[in-house]
C-alpha cells in the first residue's frame, strides 16, 4: 500500500534538488527575519517557528547537497544542468553559515562548536566533489569560484562564533593574566637582613583606600550615555556570566555609576547590557562588530555582488528555464540577506559604541568619518531607531486559586491530559498570561536595592547578609517580627503562603470587589515619598501620609498592583520555571495545595458560586471574592490552632496557613499593609535572582528574557552580587627602620 501517491512521488522525484534549494532558501529567509524579534518578545509560536527554521535550515542545506553528490545518470534523469548544479553547491554553503542574527538557538548549541566544525569541513569537501564533478564550462567557473568563496567565509564565520561563545572560551576570553602579588620571599628577607644586622626594623602595613558611597542624588542622562555606560560596564557583565569573581574596586565603580541613576534609566543600561550579552552568546556579534569583521562583511558583500554582475553577463547558454529562475532567486536572495545583516550592523548598539570617541590612536580616515557622523548627528538617528525595547518588557503571570478555581471539577478532557502529560503544557496555555513590567515596578525594585546599598555602608557581611534574606530584612525594618513565622521556612513555601494571602487580601480587602475592573499604567510615576522613609519610627509621617486621602489611595493602589503582579510572577516561575528558583519541592507542595483547596472549593461550591459558571463570563469574578472570604472564615474560626496539628506533615498543602497570614495581614491598616506586602514582594524576588545560577540566567535570553535576571544584574550592580570576593586587594606594607 503506497500512502504517497505517485504523481506526487514522481513529481519529488524529478524536482527534489530544485526543492530542497528553495527551501534551505526560504528558511533562511524566516531566521533572519524572526530571529530579530526573539529577544524582544516571549511568544511560544515565534519560538516554535524559529525552533523548526533552525534545525530545518542546517538538514535541508546538508541533504540537498547530499543529493547534488548523486552521479550524472541520476543528474540527467533529474533533468538538472551539470553547470548549474555545480553553482548551486555554494549558495548551499552560503545558507550553512547563516545568517548574522542567529548562530544558537540555545546555550547549548555553542558547546557543540566542535560538532560545526566538522560539519564545515565535510561540508565544504562534499561542495568541491560536487565543483569537480561537474565541472562548469568556462563561462560559469569564476562565478562559481567566487560564491565558493563567499560561502566558505560565511561557514567559518559561524563556526567561529560557536567557539567564541561557548561557556569555556568565554571564560578564558575573560581570565585576566596571572597575578602573584607582591614579592613576599623577597621582602622578608630585607626585614630579617636589617633584623640581624642589629636595626630596629618594622613592618608597617596600610589597606587600599576606599571612597564612601556616592551621596544621594540622581544624574539625568540620554539614550546614548546610557549606551556608553552599558559597554563600559559590559566586562562585569560576562565576568558574572561566567561566574569569575570580581572585586571590591568593581563594586565601588558600579555603585558610583547606577546610584546617582534615575530608576528606568538603570534598568534600561541592564536592558542594553543584556542585549549586548545576548548578541555575544547568539549572533556573530563578537566577529561582525570588530574591524576585521566589517571588513569581512564588506568583502562577503561583494563578492556576492561580484557573482550576480558575472552571471548575468555570462548570458543562459541553453540553461533550462527554470534553473536560470532558481539560480536568480538564489543571487538576488544573497545580495538582500548580506544587504539586510550591512544595514543591521550600522543599525545596533555595537555601532553607536564603535562611534564614540575612543581616545585610542586611530586611522586619520576612521576619525575623520567618526567627526563626520557626529557632526550630523546621524549617531543620534541610530538611537532613535533603535528605540528602547531591546528584550520582552514583560513577566508572565499565574494565580493558584484561578488555576483550582478553573479546575476544581475533573472532566474528561483533563482526565486525558492526566494520563498524557500534558496537563501542565495546557495549564501553561490556558492559565498564564503576560504584563507589561512598567516604571513602578522598576522604581520600587530599584529604591528597595537602594535604601539597601546604603544601608550596608560598603561592609561586605552585611551585603552578605541581605542576600539572604528573604522578607525578613523588611519585617523587621518595618516592626513586623510577628510575620516571621512564615519566612522561617524553605523559600517555595513561603513563596506559596505569601502568594495566596496576596490573593486573599487583594480579593477581600478594600477595592476587592473591584480588583478585576481596574487597569494600571505602566509608565504612572509612582509616589515613593513614603516608602523611602518607612521606618519603625515613622509613625507619624504615616499618619499625615494617611490623612491625604486622595494621595494616599493613588499610592496604595500601587503599591496593591505592584504585589499581586510580582506575587504572581514569582509563582509562575515556581511552577513553570522551578529551574530559576532555589532547589526545593515547590511542585510538590504545589499539586498538594491545589488538591485541598480543590477539594474545599468542590464542597463549598454552591456557596461561592462554582455551580453558576455557565451563567457569564464574569462569573469568575464573583467567585474570587467569594471564595477567598469562604477561605478567610476557615482561619478566622480558630485562629490559635496550627493545620499541621490537625491534618500532620505529609500532605505539604500550605493552603491553611497561607489562610491564617491573609487574616493577619487584613488587620493591618491598609496602606501599611500594601506598602509590607510589596516590599516582602521585592525582597523575595531579589532572593530568587540571586540564588538562580549564571547559567540559568544566561539562557533566558534568548527566549524575550526575564525580570528576574534584570534584577540579579542589577543587585550586582548595586554591589549585593554574590561573586564579589576579593576584599583587600594588595596590602600596602612597608619596611621602616627607627634610627
């Protein structure tokens, strides 16, 4: 039985070269278009596309040329011009390296450098078999040279950007050269020669000075200074990516730059930094953006130029038709992709970089054309271009009690899920959904990290201690030890119990009824007037915050949004990325905190309104409320009695407990309650950040990346990283003798 039918087989057949080269084409087409985008956005069907396009492109190109191998019987049966075949053997190279915007789709595709390397070498052996094979009449042999040659420096220029990028290369690239101190064997022995000689010798030592921290203030500065400032600190950035340590001296620099930034403009230097990172981990930026580079761009270029101009005056000389089309899509197609990846080069960070003025000695020609482009501002045009989206701006969100809410009942078609695994992949579609990270989220992550920097006064120990903290540090800033109780755990069950008491407060506390009807700006300026100064002591300030009605509700209604978006961020990375979080059994006590509270959903379900879904879509709504007040009348009926006592330790559902720490936080003021929830928020965000491995940060980047790995850079940045280790640096000892 023949599922293919076989005009469809005879059709493969006699057109499968000219099909796969148009294919290998058209896949390189789609990854130098949406490759652009994968840094800017978290779309699962743009991921899939480019997933497909990467693994297709390099199978097509490597079977076609496979199949322009076969021998001159086969050739002619295929009716394919022996010269034409020959030509298109290196335009298949010419697709093998890629285009610019793309060499990884994945970290792990660098580390298989060695792989593409003997790719290359099989690949460009198999080409010249196919040029000597069919060798072209002398009307077609330069031109084919001259794309031969383009296409092997496009291989070896992705080959090279695999190696370059790898995670041992990238770490050598930044080791430093060796540094044995000072000569200690040396110096020792002048102090024991003076001692023995009857001197009165000693050793007087001094530490390396240390400027204090800059005072508060903040610094405005344009798109381009903030460019500049990115590379400047793009060292640190790589050092940190591979986990080599970095000194006291780079914490003192760093903290003197982004302390005197305004919020946004310290995330947008981190946005561009990562962006930079991204481009050296997955494009052919650490070849393309040198001198050497360009050169070799410019010199790609033309040959591909050189090639077209020499085929279309070698004329057709019976050339099929067809084949004469296919080998014009394939020149013109060159010529736009090498055009397109000239104008992303000018177009990019790297160039606005390259154009500043270096103080270095340079050609009298390069300075020339930099005073030119600066004198008509066309670096400023760059800018402008460029705009300010350099990764997806947003954090994906998921909510427990929708997710038992939405699922309290088992159905048939979730029972399949079950049974095919597949029930996650669904909830990840059904349940989650993105927001935009706006200005006050950033602002009171970076006045949180700030208040925090100057609070450790430059003491290494202490910068030690705060990142280790997650919510206690702000609990006890604020007066509010009695909440310890739920930071005293592992990090994903607070995680949980903090998330659903969010939910429950945000559901049940003022303006609950109406916490699904209002939107937020994301680019509101957010007053932070009384959170810098809330203190212990503060009592009074917070009273005169309080009787400013309208004020006080704008800046509560902020400091409410900011903690259920982070509090749902965080729980989305508990249960869809538990890679980026601290080792735990999150997941566990997940599923164990959906089975209870779907189970109390299921025996509550009249009351809360679950039998009346099918009424509207604002049913769920109305539910929510519902079924946070069911849940906080649980707690508030026997307040003094733990549920570990009545149910013990094996089930790890914290749903109860989680009820018990919404009561308490309810009987807060409201505005004070918003401002400690948001803060708890921000600390166990900066918790999760700097406890998520370098490498795991790394590989969000090419996936539209995310706000925790701003936020570890950042808390690097403010000197709160976790790899600055060298304290001292060179003790300044000097040998003095009293006369």
């Amino acid at each position: 039985m023949k599922i293919i039918p076989t005009k469809i087989r005879k059709l493969w057949s006699a057109e499968e070269i000219r099909i796969l080269v148009l294919l290998s084409l058209g896949l390189q087409i789609v990854l130098i278009f949406v490759s652009l985008f994968r840094k800017r956005c978290q779309n699962t069907l743009l991921s899939f596309i480019l997933w497909t396009s990467y693994l297709g492109a390099d199978y097509v190109a490597a079977l076609a040329l496979g199949n322009l191998l076969n021998d001159e019987t086969e050739a002619s049966e295929q009716n394919i011009n022996g010269d034409l075949t020959a030509f298109w053997a290196p335009f298949l190279l010419l697709h093998l390296g890629g285009p610019d915007t793309i060499t990884s789709y994945s970290l792990e595709d660098n580390e298989l450098w060695k792989r593409h390397l003997l790719g290359l070498v099989l690949e460009v052996s198999v080409a010249i078999l196919v040029f000597v094979e069919s060798l072209p009449s002398p009307h077609l042999w330069k031109v084919a040279i001259v794309v031969f040659t383009a296409g092997i420096i496009k291989y070896t220029e992705r080959t090279w950007a695999l190696y370059s990028a790898s995670m041992d290369r990238l770490r050598q690239s930044m080791i430093s050269k060796p540094d044995p101190g000072p000569n200690y064997v040396k110096f020792m022995q002048e102090f024991h020669s003076r001692v023995t000689a009857g001197l009165n010798a000693y050793i007087w030592t001094e530490k390396e000075p240390r400027p204090p921290l800059p005072k508060e203030s903040t610094e405005k500065r344009n798109a381009k200074e903030i460019i500049f400032g990115a590379y400047r600190f793009f060292p640190t950035v790589k050092r940190l990516t591979v986990d080599l340590m970095l000194s006291f001296q780079d914490r003192i620099e760093s903290q003197t730059f982004f302390l005197k930034l305004m919020p946004t403009q310290a995330f947008f230097v981190v946005d561009v930094e990562l962006s930079l990172l991204h481009d050296i981990l997955h494009t052919k930026a650490v070849h393309v953006h040198t001198l050497k580079g360009r050169l070799v761009r410019a010199l790609s270029l033309s040959l591909v130029v050189l090639a077209f101009v020499l085929f279309h005056r070698s004329g057709r000389h019976n050339f099929s038709e067809a084949d004469v089309i296919i080998t014009y899509t394939l020149l013109v197609a060159a010529l736009g992709l090498e055009a397109i990846a000239a104008v992303l080069i000018v177009f990019s960070d790297w160039t606005i970089v390259a154009l500043q003025d270096s103080g270095k000695l340079e050609s009298p020609y390069i300075a020339s054309l930099k005073k030119f482009i600066r004198f008509f501002k066309l670096d400023h045009a760059i800018v402008k271009i460029l705009g300010v989206k350099r990764w997806s701006n947003s954090m994906r969100q998921c909510n427990l009690l929708c997710i038992c809410l939405g699922d309290y009942k088992q159905t048939t078609f979730t029972r399949i899920l079950h049974f095919l695994r597949l029930k996650e992949l669904w909830d990840s579609y059904r349940h989650v959904e993105d927001t935009i990270v706006g200005d006050d989220q950033k602002t009171l992550i970076f006045e949180e990290l700030k208040k925090k920097t100057y609070g450790a006064e430059g003491d290494s120990t202490e910068y030690k201690r705060l990142r280790a903290c997650k919510g206690e540090w702000v609990l006890r800033e604020k007066g509010y030890t009695d909440f310890d109780w739920s930071m005293n755990k592992e990090f994903d069950e607070s995680v949980l119990l903090w998330h659903i008491a969010t939910s429950i407060c945000y559901q049940t506390g003022e303006n609950g009824a109406n916490a699904d009807k209002t939107t937020i700006d994301p680019h509101k300026k957010v007053n932070f007037r009384h959170v810098k100064n809330d203190t212990v002591e503060s009592n009074k300030d917070l009273e005169a915050n309080q009787s400013s009605s309208e004020e006080g509700e704008e800046a509560n209604y902020d400091h409410r949004k900011i903690s259920k978006q982070i509090s749902d961020y965080l729980m989305y990375l508990l249960v869809f990325q538990p890679s980026l979080l601290p080792a735990g059994i999150g997941k566990i006590r997940f599923q164990d905190t959906c089975a209870e509270a779907k189970r109390f959903f299921t025996d509550n379900a009249r009351e809360i309104g679950l039998k009346d879904q099918c009424k509207g879509p604002s049913w769920l709504k109305v539910t929510k409320n519902a079924a946070c007040e069911k849940l906080l009348e649980v707690a508030k009926s026997d307040p003094e009695l733990k549920p570990v006592e009545v149910k013990g330790d094996r089930s790890k559902s914290v749903l109860f407990d989680a009820c018990k720490l919404a009561k308490d936080l309810n009987e807060l003021e409201t505005s004070r309650r918003w401002i400690v929830i948001s803060a708890v928020w921000v600390e166990m965000l900066c918790y999760a950040a700097s406890n998520c491995n370098s490498y795991a940060h790394a590989k969000q980047l090419s996936q539209g990346g995310e706000l925790l790995t701003h936020v570890w850079l950042l808390m690097a940045h403010m000197g709160i990283g976790e790899q600055y280790r060298i304290e001292a640096g060179h003790a300044r000892a000097k040998l003095l003798v009293d006369i």
